[in-house]
C-alpha cells in the first residue's frame, strides 16, 4: 500500500513577500497588479479574513480589504523558493511529482530517510521548510494522491492531517460533494437533482446508476467515494500546453484582438522551442465582456513548423467563433497542446518537412 505525502505551501507568494519585507507581517497582503482588470494571484491569511481569495478581481479585494497592501508579483523570487523546497523534498523521497510551485505529491512507501512513518517524514519536512526557507507549509498523509491533497487542506495554516486507509471512508462521507476532484458546479447541481449533496449519498448509488447520469465518469465517482485512487505519483508530469493570455485593459469587438493574438503566438512559440517537444493543437481562446469563455482548436494535417504558421491558424479561429459582432472580448488567449515527443532537432525537420 503507497504512503503518499501531499505537501502545500501556506498562502506562498503573500508568504514569501512577507518573509522579505518584514514591514509587511501580520498585515493583510494581496499579491496582484493594480488595476480595473487584475486578479489576485495569492492572498495572505490576514487578507483572507476579509474574504480576498486567489483568482478574485483585484478591484473587488480592494472593496473587502481597504487597508491591504497590494505588491505586485515577483515570479522568480517564488520560483527560486520552489526550487529549494524541491531539493528538501529530495532528501526524502524519490518519487516527487510538482503541481504548481507551491504544491507536490511525495511516493514515501520507500523513504530515502526512514523515520518510521510518513507522519514523521512530513513532520520533518515541514520544519526544514521553515528552518531553511522561512516558510510555513502544511501537509497531507494517505493512502494515494486523492485524499493525501483533500488531508492537506484540513489543519492550514502550518498543520498536517492522516487519513489511513482504514478511515477513508468514513472521514468521506459527511463531505460536501464539491470536495471530490472534478466536481464543479454544473456537476454538483446534476447531483443535487438526484439527491446526492455528501458523498456519503454518492456511495449509496449502484456504479449503473452513475454510469446512466454522468457517463465514463461514473466509475471514477464511484471510486472516489470509496476512497479509490490508483494514479502513482510520477516523477515527470510532461507539459499538457503552452499558453499566454492578456486581458484588455478596454473590451475589444473580435476584429480587434488580431494584434494582441500575434503578440501572444511570439510568446507561445519562444516557450515552445524550449521544450523537447512539438504541440500539435493550436487553441484560440476567448473570454466576452459577460465572462462566457469560448476556446477553438485546431490539429493541422502538420503541426505549425514556424511562428508565422502559427499565428495563421490563431488569428484563423477567430473565423469560427459565432457570436454577434457586437460581441465585445475582455480576454484572449493562444495556446499549443497534443504534443508529441522529438529525438532531436533531425528528427523534429523530419516531422516537419517530410520527404
């Protein structure tokens, strides 16, 4: 049986902006920019009082919280702080998979460092953290990678919380449905129609019945509820896509997007040839003034082999979206996915011009 660590760094970008400006402790802190179209990247625990959360428009945290500091982020100061936060991980577990700078799932079932339990291993981990970064980060323990991140959620900040495999599916069934991954909104009001709010109730229906309502995703809701999660903790979590968005500082009709679509194809191409890979998918994505999100896609016969190709294809989607043309856009986006691995540069020329 795994013995899955989920490690989550508490409010991370506000925590590290605290950590380098001690002025800025035990004061609400919001990182974002100014302005009528930010959004909060992080908030700090005294900013989250107020009810400022991440993803929130940065002139509505500026309503809840008058008196936060707003500091506009430094990505490679976090970037830098993730990186010796990995090398602590390293100490302990061969089997790390990031999900973002500030989180990571840890395979211990075989410790590079034996304390004698996983407790103990996040334990430890959790005080280097603080001792060699200033950083508070809470952790999860359990069986597999589902509830290990539900259990590092539940003792923020600077806490860890068990869930052994024999408790998992009673710690699962009073909890709100909307805590099992891929539960959104839409979804949740699906159940909520079939008399399904805890997942306790989602247990009680036969894996049929799930299958009738939600699909191929019935079965993993019936795993869910029963505290099944067989997904291993992988060591490389390839790039899924390469994307830039902008939001306008005015709404724009759709004819007027094109330049800011070149501009972000730049972006998107630049990241690409970093990789050792090639994106075969281009994806044009659209944000309107009411917040409705469109995307279109398209996978060419041969992916873009140069950056003209692909702000072709990008500014070409825009032909396939139907809106009226009063339409007015807040948001766009240009983006690759569906990649495939290269060799090396011969073989990417091979994949390109063929013959």
């Amino acid at each position: 049986m795994r013995k899955i660590i989920h490690v989550d760094l508490d409010a991370f970008y506000a925590s590290v902006e605290q950590r380098d400006d001690p002025s800025l402790r035990g004061r609400p802190v919001v990182v974002a920019w100014r302005g009528a179209r930010s959004v909060v990247c992080a908030a700090s625990y005294e900013a989250r009082e107020f009810g400022v959360r991440s993803a929130m428009p940065a002139l509505r945290a500026e309503r809840l919280c008058p008196d936060a500091v707003f500091v506009p982020p430094d990505f490679p100061r976090y970037k830098e702080a993730s990186r010796q936060i990995r090398g602590i991980f390293a100490r302990y577990a061969a089997m790390i998979e990031p999900l973002s700078l500030d989180e990571a799932y840890l395979d211990v079932s075989r410790p590079l460092i034996d304390l004698g339990s996983a407790t103990a291993i996040a334990r430890a981990i959790r005080a280097e953290i603080l001792a060699e970064t200033g950083l508070t980060a809470s952790a999860g323990i359990a069986p597999n990678k589902y509830l290990a991140k539900i259990a590092s959620d539940w003792n923020k900040p600077n806490g860890q919380f068990v869930i052994r495999p024999e408790q998992a599916e009673d710690f699962l069934t009073p909890l709100p449905v909307g805590k099992l991954p891929g539960v959104g909104r839409v979804t949740e009001t699906r159940m909520a129609e079939l008399g399904v709010k805890t997942v306790g109730d989602l247990r009680a229906l036969p894996l049929p019945a799930l299958q009738a309502a939600f699909g191929r995703y019935g079965e993993r809701l019936f795993e869910l509820s029963r505290g099944i999660d067989d997904h291993p903790v992988c060591n490389e979590r390839p790039t899924q896509s390469i994307s830039a968005e902008d939001t306008f500082a005015e709404d724009l009709p759709l004819a007027a997007t094109g330049e800011t679509i070149e501009r972000l194809s730049e972006r998107v191409w630049q990241a690409q040839q970093r990789e050792r890979r090639i994106g075969r998918s281009v994806v044009l994505k659209l944000k309107t003034r009411e917040f409705r999100l469109l995307t279109r896609t398209l996978t060419p016969a041969q992916p873009p082999h140069d950056l003209g190709e692909l702000v072709r294809i990008a500014l070409g989607l825009r032909q396939r979206v139907d809106l009226p043309n009063t339409t007015r856009y807040r948001l766009v986006g240009v983006g690759l996915t569906n990649f495939d691995e290269i060799a090396s540069s011969q073989a990417l020329q091979a994949e390109l011009f063929p013959g």
